[in-house]
C-alpha cells in the first residue's frame, strides 16, 4: 500500500515540476501548438445581396446543411465570415467568397 501510494506521490510531483517550468515561458498555454491563422477573403456586401440570417444554407449538390446564423462584417461593411449552424448544432464558418443567394437560399462551394 505505501508503495502506491509512494509511486503515485512521485508522478504528481513529476508532473507539477513539468507544469511549473511550462509556465515560466509564458504559461501552459505557452508549449502548446497554436493553430495557423489564415487570411480569409472579404467581399464587399453588394456581392450577397439578400444575405440575412435566418436564410437555410445547401451544399453544391442542393442538400440543405443548415441556416445562417451570423454575419461577421469587417468596420468597412464588407462580409468577411458567414456562420451557420447545422441541424445537429454543430457551427459551420463559411468563406463569403464561396457563397452565393439565390431565391432566399444560401449556396456554397466548400461543402
């Protein structure tokens, strides 16, 4: 029993000795791998005329993927991310440039 016990004692402090010295750079979050950003392509609004939330977003092939719940605009006015939520909840960020809004339904390209 006190070898457990031992054994457990030692991998805790292990492992609070490799967090201690993680965070004197900058924090734990500091040895992590931080995702790349990418430039994403605005369009200016006249491009999407009708575009709105609300509007059910379809594939390229015409199966519905969800509707569009936000509209992320740069100061100037122009789109620069559309946000949709699918049915199951899940968010989807969709590139402007790959939209299109025809009759009130949303298309895009990348899906």
């Amino acid at each position: 029993m006190r070898y457990k016990a031992l054994t457990a004692l030692a991998v805790i402090s292990t492992l609070f000795a490799a967090d201690v010295a993680a965070a004197q750079d900058g924090g734990i979050w500091a040895s992590r791998p931080h995702p790349k950003r990418t430039v994403q392509e605005s369009v200016p609004a006249s491009a999407l005329p009708g575009l709105a939330p609300g509007l059910p977003v379809q594939n390229r092939s015409g199966k519905q993927i969800g509707r569009v719940s936000k509209i992320v605009t740069a100061n100037d006015g122009s789109i620069r991310k559309v946000v949709a939520i699918s049915a199951a909840g899940n968010f989807l960020n969709l590139s402007p440039s790959s939209l299109s809004v025809a009759n009130g339904v949303v298309t895009t390209e990348s899906e």
